[in-house]
C-alpha cells in the first residue's frame, strides 16, 4: 500500500500524510478514537488495511442545473467514495479533481433540456467547514470514508451533498479536536 501510494507522485504524498495523521489519531485514546470504537473494537489496524486509489475520471466540475420555478441544485465533485460496510481492504477511491486536493472548481451550469452547457465562474471546495486542499479537508474526508467503511455513518451517495455534509458534521462532532491538533509528526519518521 504504502509504495502504491509512494508512486502516485504529488498527490500520493498527500495522501500518505492525511492516512498517517489518521493513524495517529486513531492510535490515541480520544473522542474520535471511542466513536470509531462503537462499531471496531481496534479502528487504528482496521484503518490500516485500508487501499487507496486516485480517480482520475473523477468530475472536476461544480454542476449546476436551475430549471424555471426550481431552486438551483449545486452540487460539487465528490472527494472520496467507498463501498458501504466494505470492512478491512477497502478501497477508498480518492476523487484526483475534487476538494481532497482543490481549494475552488469551475462551474458548469447543465440545464436538463440539453441546452448548451455553459461556465459560471468558480466556486470555493470544502470538506465540512475545512478549504479543499488543506490537510484539515484531507484528514476529515478520510475519516470521512472510514465512517462509511465499518458501517458507523449511514450511505450517502446519489444526494445534493445535503446527507455527505451531515455526516461530515457528524464526524467533526467527535473528531474535530483531533483532526485541528497540529501534532503531525514527520511521515517518514513515524512508526511503520
Ligand atoms: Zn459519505
């Protein structure tokens, strides 16, 4: 895992650091630690049987459809994904083009009619109240996905973001704390 991800060049490096930090937190007794106890009595080696891939095809664009009469739906590139209740080996897929490593996207506005598609400036990327990018965003988004992996938060694919950001609240309510600690020792020094 570890060399998969060492040959991902930038990207895989980010990774890396966000999975270590998690590590960390997760090999520490805490509140995030004891909530992800409520569903695996050891999170920190479940965590790290964990894979990562990095989506490449993943959509770049936030899409916005407005209909006549309708609220705007705005809905922006999903930043990781993983089967729900996977358990130990999942692979978290890892949007290449979303808020794990962007801070803002292009908008694209795709009316339902097939009519031409058009670009609406930029809007900003966030994981829960972190700017995209950040190690904050990549370290919630991970926990993130672990929550789906041993079935501790609820599925939630196919929605206008409405359930994934309550459930990143979710996790923020046990993990924030740990997530903002800035205690990230050097990846490389750290214990394998
Ligand atoms: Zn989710």
């Amino acid at each position: 895992m570890r060399d998969d991800l060492n040959t991902m060049g930038k990207q895989g490096q980010k990774i890396l650091l966000a999975r270590q930090k998690v590590l960390e937190i997760l090999q520490t007794e805490n509140a995030c630690t004891e909530w992800y106890q409520s569903k695996d009595a050891d999170p920190a080696t479940t965590f790290r049987t964990l894979t990562f891939s990095l989506d490449h095809q993943g959509e770049a664009y936030v899409r916005k459809t407005n209909e006549p009469g309708e609220m705007d739906l705005i809905r922006s590139p999903y930043v990781a994904s993983v089967m729900q209740g996977a358990g130990p080996y999942a692979t978290v897929s890892i949007n290449a083009n979303g808020a794990f490593f962007y801070t803002m996207a292009n908008v694209l506005k795709s009316p339902k009619d097939g009519g031409p598609l058009n670009f609406q400036g930029v809007r900003l990327l966030r994981v829960g109240p972190y700017a995209g990018g950040t190690l904050n965003a990549q370290v919630a988004a991970l926990l993130h996905e672990f929550g789906h992996v041993i079935d501790l938060l609820p599925p939630d694919w196919d929605d206008y973001e409405g359930k994934s950001q309550q459930n990143t609240v979710e996790v923020l309510r046990f993990c924030r704390a740990e997530v903002e600690s800035s205690k990230t020792q050097n990846p490389f020094l750290a214990s394998r």
